[in-house]
C-alpha cells in the first residue's frame, strides 16, 4: 500500500494574515494575506478538494456533467478518495533543480490532486462511471465490461473495518 495516497501544494500559499493580538490585518496597516509553506497549507487544500468532490456528486453532476437532483447521492468515503486517487497527475518535483521523487512514491503517493481529471462537466472531453457501495463477497467477484477507443481509468477503493488493537496485522482487506 502507498501512504500518502495524494498530495496538495503547500509551498508558497497565499493565507490570511494574522498576529496574536487578533487584530485585522486591514484595519492595522499590515497586508491582508501571507505566503506559508507546510502541511498547514497543504491539508486545507485536500480537504477542500475532498468537499468539492462530495459535492459533485451530491448534486448528480457525475452522469451528464450538469447538475441533476435525481442522480445525486451521498459518496461514500471510499469514493471520495477514490475520486481524489483518480485524479493525481505526475509532476516531476524538484528542489533547487534537483529531482525529489517519481510517482508512485512514499514521499507523493500518486501524485497531486487535479479535480479537472475527474470531475465532469459539459465541456469534459471524458466520461465519468461511479460505483460505489457494491460488495464482493469472498471468493466471488463482479464484472463490469468497458469499452472505451482511448485510454481509461480504474481505481478501486475500498474502507476497511475497524481491526482489533490486539491484532499482529491490522490489515482486513489484503487484496
């Protein structure tokens, strides 16, 4: 398994000013906003990305790319971070021009989160199949047939049961 599964940018953000007397930036002279860098830049972005996926689905826009009450439905989290794991696209990162890592890898899962790559609209030049909540029972399987004249995308994703604390392996699903 490959933990972290995605990254988010969290180099040189823009985020709200603020100084420990919690007075507004505004009204004291200061700039509004500040360059950061960290988890405590990066995680807000994936968590948001994570919110704009739940929402997209919720509002049925996975079938035509349009909004429609009729095909949404609450995601489960496994798709969510199906759709978030779908999305990672590779960019070579570098620091001062020197290679950090490939993908899939330790340091970027399998890479940055990019919504465009999964999130369907009008104008997508791609279609968009979700499955969620099927159940295989062990030793049987499900087949879904595909056709498709370009390449295509599969990721399954699945959430594990909570293990026993007391277990040497606290792996459910070995697949």
């Amino acid at each position: 398994r490959i933990k972290p599964e995605v990254y988010c940018i969290g180099s040189d953000v823009a985020s709200a000013a603020s100084d420990t007397s919690g007075a507004c930036p505004s009204s004291s002279g200061r700039p509004e906003t500040v360059e950061l860098s960290g988890t405590s830049m990066a995680t807000p972005a994936c968590a948001g990305a994570a919110a704009l996926v739940r929402e997209y689905v919720r509002k049925g826009y996975y079938r035509s790319g349009a909004a429609s009450a009729g095909d949404g439905f609450v995601p489960s989290a496994a798709l969510v971070k199906g759709m978030l794991v779908s999305s990672a696209t590779v960019r070579p990162l570098t620091h001062r021009r020197m290679p950090l890592a490939t993908t899939p890898s330790k340091e970027l899962g399998f890479g940055r989160v990019d919504l465009s790559q999964v999130l369907r609209f009008d104008s997508s030049q791609f279609q968009l199949k979700l499955v969620d909540r099927h159940t295989v029972e062990h030793g049987a399987f499900r087949r879904y047939l595909v056709t498709s004249s370009g390449p295509f995308r599969v990721t399954l994703v699945w959430t594990d049961p909570p293990s026993y604390p007391s277990a040497e392996r606290n792996l459910v699903n070995d697949l």
